[in-house]
C-alpha cells in the first residue's frame, strides 16, 4: 500500500524532517545553502501582518516585503475574507468555454488604474510569464504583412525579467550568465543609456533603412539594484520606439503597485505611456500566484485583433477564478488604503534614517539607493578579516571573489538581524551588486522601521569584520579544508 503524506500528517514535522523531504524529492543542495543560515534551521507555523511565527514561539519581524509579493504583509484580513467568501460560494474557477465576471471586472479595474488606453490585460501565473506575453504582442503587432516581420528584442545590461529560456536570455549581458541555450535575435544597450539604445537600433537596421526591431523592454526601475531610470531616458525611449514603430514594454512585475511611491513607476512622469506593462507579486496580495500584461488597445488591436489570432495567447491556468478575486481584493486595497502615499511616507523615514546610519558608519556602508519604500544598502566587505578564510574555502563553490566577499558580509549582516534582533531581512543579488534590502510590506509602522534600524545600529557597531569572520566561523566550519 503507497504511503501518502496527509496535510494533518505534515503540521507535526520537524524542521530535520522536512530537510529529509527536501535531500530525497525536492533539491538536495537547498538544504545545503538554507541550513546554513538560521532562519534555514526554525521552523515557522505561521504569518501574519509584519510577523513570522516559529514552532518554538519565537516572533520574527519580516523585513522583507516578501520579495515585492507582501505589500498588504501577510495574511491581510480583507484577502482571506475574499478568498473565503469565494469559497464558500462554490464559485468557478475555470473560464475557458464560458465568461467570468472576475477576469472581466479585474481587467476593466486595471485598466481605470492605469492611464491612457493601457485597457487590455492577460492574466498568467508568474513575472516570466507575463514578460514572454509582452514579447509575443509586440511581436505579433509589429508584422506588417507575412513576409515583413521583424527579429529583434533589445533589453538593458543589467535586467531581470525572469528565469525561462526567453526571459532568462534577455536577462543582463549574455556573458555574465544563463547556462542555457539562448534565444535567437537579442541584443542589449546599457541601462538609463539612450545613446546605447539609439546605437543598437541604428546597427540593427535592415538594408532598406527600416527598423528590425520589434520591443525594447525596460524596469523603469531596476529592483534588484535599486536603480531608476531618467525621465529624459524613459521619454526619450517612448519617442525612439514612436519614430521607429519599435513596442515599448516596461517591466513592473516588481516595481508595479505602489511601493516606490507611484501607482507604477512610470507614473510619475505625466504623458508617459508604454505600449505594454508587465506587473505581479503584490498584485495577487500576497496569497494569489497571479500576474498581468497590460496592453494599449491598438497594439491589442493589431495583436490579437482578428478572430483567428484571438486564441493564440493562452494558458491552462490564466485567469483562474479565486486568483482574479484575490487581485480584485487586492487593488481595491491598494487604492482604499492609498499605497503610493504609505510608500512615500515610509521613504520619508527610513531614508533618514539610513543617512543617519551612513553619516556614522561611512566606512561600513558604502551607498543607499531606492525610492518611495522601496530602499537599499551597499555594505564595504571587510575584505582583510575574510582573504585568509577565503583561501580555505573549496575553490569549485567560488566563481567570483569579490562578489562573494560582498554577498557573505550582506549575508552575514542579516544573519546577525535574524539571530540577534528577530528580524528577517532581504539579500538583493543582481550579480552585479549585492544589497541588504530595506524594503518592507507597506502595512509597517514607524515602530517597524526604528526597530529594524536600531537593530542594523547594533551589528554595524559591532564592526563587520567581527561579524563576518563570526558568521564564516560558525556557517563554514565544516567546510574548511
Ligand atoms: C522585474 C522583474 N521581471 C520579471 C520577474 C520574474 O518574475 P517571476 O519570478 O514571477 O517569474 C521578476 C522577478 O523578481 C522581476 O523582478
């Protein structure tokens, strides 16, 4: 008889067990990396608003905005109300053959949101998803005929749009990393660069003079280095793409809905329009797998316009019933409680704040970036305490130095927050640069905020050479040969 494990069964694991599940069926060598970290060793029963909670009664401060996904925090009261209500109603979940009120509603909502003719949106389940949907539009709109077609996407050095075959190839430099093979017919221009835009057009170029160029696809604001675009960037690109007839597409699977104190980043600048926008994470409030491309209708239009392109574009899971009640919840959130305007004033203190911190440790922290809630820091590793650990460590697991050197002081500096302070904080890693992230859920107080500073306060103070050297002591001892 097969032995099945119950959802009962598993409330009851221990943290080694569910580590024995992981080595057996899921990824051996992630119990590797996350054991060694102490959050990788609790075992957490459960969330809510600002806080984890470990089986051994502990409560952790999560500081982490749940990777762009928790900006209402966890478990917010209005959306489990709405998933249960859904429930509770045996409403449907599938579409296909009939019409669903909640995709309709959900699409006309976004499209009130949104300025423009930015009216018509498709729902997948993932931020890679929803970019490959933004590609193949613009693709589609931009055929003039059967035989007049064009090859190109250009996306920028330092992007990430996502980890499938063609989002991971348009996703920084092709010599930087994706050890995959790659799409065909895509180049990339240096980010916030409109020189580098102009030049890569103009080389790609067809022998008749005509653009061969079908999207360009941007982060208005580059998350995962804290990075934003010029308005006279974004503008000029949106007058590039208009000479050329090239589709615009931002990317706002992590920057959309409110965190960097605008609806969506592009926002901010009156007028500006792309042609299509990609958005995810707190869109589904934080419970629902849900994301979204949002179309003008006339690239719509020249798309997937006519009725034997209408169905071209689809998945199994689109739109699926409880996921799009969730999102309705959670716009209407959004705007009820105004998270562009909790962004803001979020900004207005943590970024003192950090200033403060980097007036006292100008040798420990080197930068801060960001924008509304949405904020980060660059640590200085204390390279003299790790060189003599570095050179006993297995060099196979080493592949760039100095970007591990600064990867383990950020790493170390979160570990002392979780182990000392009770607080989960965020490494962002964009192989170019690695930031301890100070972008919290938008439901967070000043009293969050302070804690979480005085807390970074302690383990500066300490020095990081102390820190760092502790934490390779303790998470590599085994390892050292
Ligand atoms: C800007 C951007 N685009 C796309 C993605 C990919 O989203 P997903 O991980 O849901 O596929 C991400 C993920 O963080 C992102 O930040």
């Amino acid at each position: 008889m097969v032995k099945l494990l119950s959802v009962d069964e598993i409330e009851n694991l221990s943290i080694e067990e569910i580590w024995k599940l992981y080595a057996e069926y899921v990824n051996p060598a992630q119990v590797e990396i996350l054991s060694k970290f102490s959050w990788g060793r609790d075992r957490f029963e459960r969330a809510e608003g600002m806080y984890l909670y470990t089986t051994d009664g502990r409560q952790i401060m999560d500081f982490t905005g749940g990777i762009g996904v928790l900006d209402h925090g966890h478990n917010h009261p209005r959306i489990l109300a709405a998933r249960k209500a859904y429930q509770d109603k045996k409403r449907m979940e599938i579409h296909k053959v009939i019409f669903s009120p909640y995709l309709a509603a959900l699409c006309h909502n976004i499209a009130q949101l949104l300025p423009g003719d930015l009216n018509k949106s498709f729902f997948p389940n993932s931020g890679a998803e929803a970019v490959e949907g933004a590609l193949k539009l613009a693709y589609k709109a931009s055929f003039k005929s059967a035989d007049d077609k064009r090859d190109y996407i250009l996306f920028s050095d330092i992007a990430f749009h996502g980890k499938l075959i063609g989002t991971g190839t348009i996703s920084g430099k092709p010599q930087k990393h994706f050890d995959f093979p790659r799409m065909e017919n895509t180049d990339w221009f240096e980010y916030g660069n409109l020189e580098s835009v102009k030049k890569k057009v103009a080389e790609l170029r067809r022998a008749d003079g005509s653009s061969n160029v079908y999207a360009i696809i941007i982060e208005p604001f580059h998350a995962s280095t804290a990075t934003p675009c010029s308005a006279e960037f974004l503008y000029g690109l949106r007058e590039l793409c208009d000479n050329e007839g090239i589709g615009l597409i931002f990317d706002e699977v992590y920057s959309g809905w409110g965190k960097t104190g605008s609806l969506f980043y592009f926002m901010r600048h009156e007028g500006l329009l792309p042609d299509v926008v990609t958005m995810s994470k707190s869109f589904g409030g934080g419970k629902s797998s849900i994301s979204a491309y949002t179309a003008r209708d006339g690239i719509f239009e020249r798309a997937y316009g006519p009725t034997d392109s209408a169905l071209i574009h689809t998945s199994t899971y689109n739109g699926f019933g409880e996921e799009c009640a969730t999102a309705l919840e959670a716009i209407q959130i959004i705007v009820d409680e105004d998270h562009p305007a909790k962004a803001r004033a979020l900004g207005e203190i943590i970024v003192p704040k950090l200033e403060e911190l980097m007036a006292k440790y100008p040798k420990q922290i080197k930068e801060r970036r960001g924008a509304g809630a949405f904020n980060s820091i660059i640590l200085n590793s204390p390279f003299k305490a790790a060189e003599g650990f570095l050179k006993s460590v297995p060099i196979g697991m080493i592949k760039d130095k100095t970007s591990f050197l600064n990867k383990m002081t950020t790493a170390a500096v979160v570990e002392e927050m979780y182990r000392e302070h009770n607080i989960l904080a965020h490494i962002l890693d964009n192989r170019d640069v690695v930031m301890l992230g100070v972008c919290p859920s938008l439901i967070a107080e000043r009293e969050h905020v302070e804690h979480f500073i005085a807390s970074l306060d302690k383990v500066l103070e300490k020095g990081l050479a102390k820190v760092v050297s502790g934490f390779a002591a303790r998470t590599f001892k085994n390892m050292i040969v």
